[in-house]
C-alpha cells in the first residue's frame, strides 16, 4: 500500500513539476517542524554516545535531509556534508551560512580527484536531483513503469552538468559517522577513504548496499558486519535491514553497543 501511494506522488508531482521549488520548501520545513528524520534509520543516531569524538560525514547531501536528521539526533555535533551537484551546495551554503557546526563542500567524493560528469534524471520536467548520479545507468534505471505509473520512456532525459569529486583521504576528518547515498557511487566513495576509515573506525550508514557485491565484500575486508537497532539499541543481525545497512567494526561496536544472543 505504501509503495503504491508513493508510486501516485510520484506520478502526480511529475505532471506538476513547476511545483517543485515549493515542494522542497514544503518538505524541509515540515520535517523541521515535526522533528521527523528524512529517513527512519536514523533514529538509531540516539544510540550513539555524546562523548564518542569525531564528525558526521554526509556524502550526497542533495537538499539537506541527512544534515537536518542528524542534527535533529544530535544537536550539538559537527557536520562536514559534500554535494556534487552544484547549484544544490551552493543552497545548502547559504541556509548553513550562519551555523559554524556546519560545512558544506560544492564537490562530491570518489576514488580520485577528477572532473566528472553528473547525470540528473529529468521526468516530464520534474528534475530528480535526488536521484542524480555519475554512473549514467543509475540515474537512469530507478524512474520505470515500478516507480511511476504510465511511464513513458522517451519522457525521460538525462541533463548533464560537470562536477568535481575528491577522495574523503584528502579532506583531514576525523569521521565518527558516514552517510553514502550516491546512487550508485558507494563503491568508489569507501574507495577514496580507506585511510581515513582504517584510522578512525567510522560507523557506516550506506544506502542499497546488498546491490553492490563489491561493495560488500570491501566492507568485509575492512572488518565491518552489519548492524540493526530496536528500541535498545544496536545488535549485530545478517538479516535484511530497510532502505540503508548501518556497518560498524568490533572495535566501534563495543564502544556503542549492548549484549545480544543472536538466534
């Protein structure tokens, strides 16, 4: 049912793209309000201890969501967000203009500094940039006849804008915390910041993980096994999570985690 209903928005709001711009304010501002995470593993932020050191990295920042529910759990820390797509940083910039607890970088992160092309699914005019992605077949595959109702494909354009990508290893953080959703890109962000994860034993909030072998398998490499969290806290699970896979070393996990039996 809820699949369905979001299927309809979609649809709708791809007939009504001059709507946009507002939509956006909407969403932003309504979350704010009602103190609602843009997505709800991050609810588990709350088991994170205050005195643990270190920043939160947002990679993807897009329109401030993971930046407005990480502080919305954890008011008083340190945001270092990154957004490839231009003209979104440079928003995010303003609206954080006056917050020192808040940078945003108008680049994205990768396996190497590099100028790059970023694809923008474009829908009936309606621009996703959420859905935005380097990997051109990944910003093209998500938007379909499963996500929106009488889909026409040669409604469907990809617009082009260039960008930077840099590698997290060259950014100096001390990361406590990682968000990834770069559509696709997961892979070559973990890539570029190997040293930096070695060295700080960051926990990993990465979305669609399952869908990238590789990208599992890197993880694995690193010590990292998958977390979930009820209402106590995390304990470590192979099940299958919900949109995002929470990922934290031995190492990390004992310092915020509780006893568990696995059955």
């Amino acid at each position: 049912m809820k699949t369905s209903l979001q299927k309809l928005i979609r649809t709708v709001q791809s007939e009504l793209y001059f709507l946009k711009r507002a939509k956006d304010a909407l969403y932003f501002h309504s979350r704010r309000l009602l103190r609602r995470p843009s997505e709800d593993d991050f609810c588990a932020l709350r088991f994170i201890p205050e005195d643990l050191p270190g920043c939160f990295v947002d990679v993807g920042a897009n329109h401030g969501q993971s930046i407005e529910s990480i502080r919305l759990f954890k008011p008083r820390s340190r945001i270092v967000a990154f957004e490839a797509n231009e003209e979104l940083a440079r928003k995010l910039q303003r609206r954080y203009a006056d917050d020192p607890a808040i940078t945003v970088h108008a680049h994205g992160l990768a396996d190497e500094r590099q100028s790059r092309v970023l694809f923008v699914p474009v829908y009936k005019g309606f621009v996703y940039d959420g859905l935005a992605s380097f990997d051109r077949e990944s910003a093209a595959m998500w938007l379909g006849p499963q996500t929106l109702f009488f889909f026409s494909p040669r409604r469907l354009k990809l617009r082009e804008s260039r960008c930077t990508t840099e590698r997290l290893d060259e950014q100096g953080l001390d990361p406590l915390f990682i968000k990834i959703d770069v559509q696709g890109f997961e892979y070559q962000v973990i890539r570029g910041g190997l040293e930096t994860i070695r060295c700080c034993d960051p926990i990993l909030m990465i979305e669609a993980l399952q869908s990238s072998p590789p990208l599992v398998e890197l993880t694995r490499r690193l010590g990292y096994r998958q977390y979930l969290f009820d209402e106590t806290g995390f304990y470590p699970s192979d099940a299958p999570g919900a949109l995002n896979s929470i990922l934290m070393t031995p190492r990390r996990a004992g310092a915020v985690t509780r006893s568990r039996r696995i059955d």
